[in-house]
C-alpha cells in the first residue's frame, strides 16, 4: 500500500496535491499497481480531515487473515490524527476509527504511523512536523514520537500511557519496522528530515 499524489487545480489558479491511498501487487521485487486504486480516497477519511494530508500508510495482517492499516491524516483543527481501516482480503477497505489524536500536543501534522505490540504493550510511532520541544525530550521541527500503551484488539481501542522521543539527532525521521522470521523488531529511518534534506 502506498500513498498516491495527484495535482488539484484550484480556484485560484494554483495547485494542491490530493492524497490517495494505493496497492500494488508483487514479489518483493517486481509489483503491478492494482487496476482498482485507489482503495482509500476522500470518501473514506471522517468529517473534519484533509484530503490534502492523508498519507503513509502501514498495513498488516492479523492472525485471521485479515488486514488493518493505519494512515497519517490532519483533522479539522489543523493538528494531526491516526486513522484505522480495516480489510477481509487486503483489496476491500474501510475505515474502522481514529486510532491516536493528537490535539495540538505534538507538532502538527502527524506522518508515518507505525503500529505494533512489543513486550507486553503496543507501541504507536509517529513524525509528527512543525514540533517544539518538551524540555530535553523532543526538538525542533520534524521528530520521531513514541506512544506507548495498552490495545483492545476487539473493541480496537489504543489507550495511551507514556509518550517519548525515538532519536534525539535531528537527522532521524520516518522510521518504520518490519517483524523479522526470527521475532526481531528491526526499525529503520531517514537520515534527514524534511528540515535539513534541502540544504
């Protein structure tokens, strides 16, 4: 699943980029776009969110075969939110709920959700932009934000208990793990960020 960008023509005669959410279908190596993308579009975000923000998407299977994904989205008061969505086969979605909110706590827009449980909690990662820091935990510009709590995985529910940084550099941004065969949670990220890759 990937996020697709196409350019809007405004009123005023600019631009502005829609957010789209996409498949593709391959091996690890070689993939075909899904001839029925997107799969997620403005329809499927709730009241208050911008089509303009609604990106990055991280799907996963669950144990019964079926699928969830959280994406990065900006609610109506202009500060970010995770949305839910849910699958049976991995081609048919639906949103399910906001899964975080952030309530102009962390930054503004939040990118790159990542999602999964680690030693006994479940463990919400988050970039969020535009962030200011919290004493010596959080910096400047874009970071990383570690939520950290306690899922109901049938009401799907996240409650938050803690929060904190994943990096204090300012050259670390987006990352995302992926489960490995033998139980590793292995994370990789950018080196830059949004704030320093134009330099």
């Amino acid at each position: 699943m990937y996020t697709g960008v196409a350019r809007e023509r405004q009123a005023d005669g600019g631009h502005r980029e829609v957010q789209t959410q996409c498949l593709a279908v391959g091996d690890g190596t070689d993939y075909v776009k899904y001839e029925k993308n997107p799969v997620l579009d403005q329809k499927d975000i709730p009241e208050g969110g911008s089509r303009y923000d609604f990106r990055d998407p991280k799907m996963w299977q669950e144990e019964d075969g079926s699928y969830r994904c959280v994406i990065g989205n900006r609610p109506a008061d202009g500060s970010g939110q995770i949305l839910l969505f849910t699958s049976p086969n991995g081609f048919e979605w639906h949103f399910k709920k906001v899964l975080a909110e952030n309530r102009n706590r962390f930054g503004k827009m939040w990118e790159c959700p990542d999602f999964f449980p680690l030693d006994g909690k479940w463990v919400l990662i988050i970039s969020p932009q535009d962030m200011l820091p919290s004493g010596f935990e959080y910096h400047n510009g874009n970071g990383t934000l570690c939520l950290i709590g306690d899922y109901d995985q049938e009401t799907e529910d996240f409650t938050e208990q803690s929060n904190q940084s994943i990096d204090y550099g300012i050259d670390f941004y987006a990352p995302q793990t992926v489960l490995t065969p033998d139980g590793r949670r292995v994370m990789i990220g950018w080196m830059q960020n949004w704030d320093t890759c134009s330099q």
